[in-house]
C-alpha cells in the first residue's frame, strides 16, 4: 500500500529524519556568533583610535551628526552583522569613555539609549555611572541620573537608591540633597529597606555627624525594624572618636541606645571607656566598666588597663590599689601595660621601693619589664635625686637587654646636671650623641652654663662644635654664655641677644 505523503505519520517521519535542518539564520549560535564579531569589531576600532588611552582628539566626532567616534563605531559594528545593539556593548563603550573621563560623549551615549534602542537598561550599567558620577565629584549629575533611570526602560531598586545616598552623604555640603532623593524615589515604587537605614548611619558616622545618625536610628525604629547591633556599634566607635564632643553628650546617647534595648559587646565597652578616659572622666569610666560587669559581659585586661590609667591621671590612688586588686582576684593576668600603670601610679606617690618589688614580682611571674617600665623608676628615682639608685637602673637595664631610647638618656641628664654631675652628664651626652640622641635644650644650655662657670670656655666651646656637628640646634642661652665668657668687650642684654638669635633663625 502506497502511504500518502501528506499523511500524519509521514509527516512524524519527516520531522524526526529531514536531511536538511533549519535555515542556518535563524538559529541562536548565529547570532551569537555575529554579536561576537560586532564586538571585537568594535574593540578593534576603539584601540585604533586610541581608547582607552588618550584618543587623538581630531577624531573624537563624526563630522556630519557631532557624534561621537565611538557611539559611531558601535552602530556600525553592529549594523555590519545587521543585528541590534546589546546592553553588553553599550556598557563596553561607557566603561571606555569613563576611562578618559569623556563626561560629555557619555551625554551622547545616555541620550542614544534612552531614544533610539528598545532594550530594558540593566540597573548595573547606570549604577557605574552613577558611581562614576560621584568620586569624580559631579554628585548631581549622578542624582540626575538616578531620577532619569525609568527613562531607560530600567526599574530601580533599593541598590541604586542606596548607591546615590552614601555618595550624598561623604560631604556635608551635599546632605541637604538627601531628603529630596528619598521623596523622588518613591514614584519610582522604590521601598527603604533596613540597607538604607544602615548605609545613612555609617555614611553619617563617617563623616562625624553622630547627632543624625542616631536620630536615623530611632526613625528606623519607629518604622518596625528590630535594633541594628551593627549600627549601634557603628555610632559608639564614631561617637568615640569625635575628641571635640563633650562627656556629657556622649554618656547621653549611650544611655538613650541601652533605653532601645542596645547590647554592647566588649570592643563597644573598651571604646566607651577609653573616651572617657581621654577627655579626664576616670570615674565616668570607671561606672561604664561596672555596667559591663553588671550586663554579664567580662572585662578584659584591656579595659582594666584603661580605666587604671585614668585613675592614675586623675590621682585616685585608692581607687588604684582597689581596682589593681579586683583585676588580680577577677582572674585575670595583667601584662606588662597593666603593670606600667600601676607602676607610674605608685611612683606619683613616691613610693619607688613598692614599685621596684612589683617589677620583681612580675618578672617572676614571666611577664618581663621593658624600657617603659624602667624609665618610670627611672625618672621618679631621679626626681627624688637618688642618683646612684638611678645608675643601678641603667646598670640593669643593660645588663637585661633592655635598649635604652632617647627618653632614657634624657631623664638620666636631667637628673645628673640637676645635681651638678657635669663631668657624667658630659660623658653621657658623647653616648647620647653617637647614638644621634639629642638632650633637650634647656639641659644642654645648663651644662654649658656649668662647664663655662668652672672656667673651661675651651671644654664648652668644643662641646659646642661636636653638638653643632650633629645638627643639633642649642638654645640662646647657650650661645649667650659662650658670648659673655670669650672676653669680648661687647654688652648687651639677654633680651636683645634672644631677638638676635630668633631673628637669625627665622
């Protein structure tokens, strides 16, 4: 029986065994393959034009339309494989114009997108621009841009919104222009998430408006979202930071974050108490370290550390003895930060033999002194003008491998000339200087003072050529006295040799 060719399964039969598939022009590896070569056409023309390095300026435009070269060569690549323009190539040409900052082609090529293509502008390519916009310091073309976005068939979302907020709020200037932003983006059906609420805080933390950015914290709030830990920790550690803001004020903002239900870790404590502490509030300090114990969060050496330090300053020494106690009995292991404080603080109140056994107790215990701890025995031996106390120091620290640093050496001179041992302090300074130490004007003025008192004008004289030598700049007093001690007849008074002397100088 002869099967009719139009029939049913015969046509199955054709459809599963043709020899000759579909016209290869309407197949999707074609068009891929052609949007490939417009491609690189395209690439190729830009490189011989020059992008992205600086292109040859004759040839930016073509003469017939102004436009531009490269908008020019993306139409014709793409026309030589007769298809359409893709979003890929256009973001192709506007990262090369950014390249060269080429702000009015980029004009051209917004305008062509938005009048003469179809496709639906991805969100990412007008973001980059929009970024672009802003570090190059052109905010309101990047808000023009971000209003004009509907115009490219693209519909914004909360990224966008949030991009064109944190380059508003990087300067003051540019603040005022973020209430308007927020009221444009509503038509655009655009819904302020929490990542708005955080992108305002943190840019308003950075630029140290600490005021707006808990006053955004409380709008966020009333608007039903659950307290930001990430926020709130953001606002304290720049709160902390603003050394003009007052105590008072901070301690405020503090207390109103704990109201919102506000949990601080230790790293929001430290930064709390090491605030206080700088602007002299011990006590402050102090109450917000018992806060931490009392919400169940452990202080740290660190924060004990800090408050001791305080007390230290402020001369609390009871306090000082109570506290250093509690951090022994809470546990912890104070380092050698800890036993500096608590070291300075007992020779503030002369009591030199309590601190040197607490420097032999802690290296007992393995925590070994350094040459902070040894220049605070140092300077409080010194000052009480122990000397042979002081060179047992020094001895000591040599002996241990601790380097001895320009502090060192100075609270040493001081200490020897403030008693009169010239000879030592002018040893002491050839060691000072081979080092290229330099004492402090006002002693090495005093040692030349002394030297020129006992009649050895020569001794002071090469002490001054040796100093000079090393670039060191005396006082005038010092010139004064050599003046006054080489014989000269000539007479004047200390005042007008300061105005000489500063006058040379300047």
């Amino acid at each position: 029986m002869v099967r009719h060719p139009l029939s049913k399964s015969a046509n199955k039969y054709l459809r599963k065994f043709r020899k000759w598939p579909h016209s290869p022009y309407k197949t999707s590896w074609h068009h891929n393959f052609c949007e490939t070569q417009a491609m690189q056409m395209l690439k190729n023309s830009t490189i011989e034009m020059g992008f992205p390095q600086k292109p040859q300026s004759h040839n930016l435009y073509i003469q017939n339309n102004n436009t531009p070269f490269v908008l020019s060569a993306l139409i014709s690549s793409f026309k030589a494989y007769n298809i359409d323009p893709t979003p890929k190539a256009y973001f192709f040409v506007v990262k090369t114009l950014t390249q060269n900052s080429n702000f009015q082609d980029i004009v051209h090529v917004l305008n062509h997108i938005e009048q003469n293509e179809k496709f639906e502008t991805p969100e990412f390519m007008l973001m980059y621009l929009i970024r672009f916009y802003g570090f190059a310091d052109r905010v309101q073309d990047a808000v023009d841009l971000f209003n004009r976005m509907p115009r490219f068939r693209c519909t914004p979302t909360v990224c966008s919104l949030n991009l064109v907020l944190s380059l508003l709020c990087r300067k003051k200037e540019c603040l005022k222009m973020v209430p308007q932003v927020l009221l444009e983006s509503r038509p655009m059906n655009i819904r302020v998430e929490e990542s708005t609420f955080r992108v305002l805080i943190k840019a308003l933390c950075r630029i140290r408006r600490v005021d707006y950015a808990f006053e955004i914290l409380n709008y966020m709030m009333e608007d039903g979202y659950g307290l930001d830990v990430k926020a709130c920790s953001l606002i304290v550690s720049s709160l902390c930071e603003q050394m003009d803001l007052s105590s008072v004020v901070a301690l405020v903002v503090w207390r109103d974050m704990r109201k919102l239900g506000f949990c601080p870790d230790v790293m929001d404590y430290m930064n709390m108490i090491r605030f206080l502490v700088k602007q002299g509030k011990a006590k402050d300090a102090l109450n917000i370290l018992n806060q931490m114990k009392e919400s169940g969060v452990k202080p740290d050496i660190v924060c004990y550390t800090i408050v001791l330090s305080g007390i230290v300053a402020e001369g609390d020494y009871v306090k000082l003895d109570e506290l250093f106690d509690e951090t022994i009995m809470s546990g912890l292991v104070p380092d050698v930060y800890t036993y500096n404080v608590y070291i300075n603080g007992l020779c503030k109140q002369k009591k030199v033999d309590e601190a040197c056994t607490i420097v032999t107790s802690m290296e007992e215990l393995g925590c070994k002194a350094n040459v902070v701890t040894y220049n605070t025995l140092l300077g409080a031996v010194c000052v009480a003008g122990d000397l042979s106390k002081a060179r047992g120091l020094m001895k000591e620290m040599r002996l241990k491998g601790i380097e001895l640093n320009l502090h060192t050496y100075r609270i040493m001179l001081d200490g020897l000339v403030g008693k009169g041992e010239i000879s030592e302090a002018c040893n002491l300074l050839e060691e000072m200087s081979e080092k290229c130490f330099y004492p402090r004007a006002s002693t090495f003025d005093d040692i030349i003072f002394h030297i020129c008192q006992k009649g050895l004008y020569t001794k002071a004289l090469e002490l001054m050529k040796k100093i000079v030598a090393k670039n060191f700049t005396p006082g005038a007093t010092a010139w004064e006295v050599l003046i006054l001690n080489s014989g000269s007849e000539i007479k004047y008074s200390e005042t007008t040799f300061d105005s000489l002397f500063n006058s040379k100088k300047s």
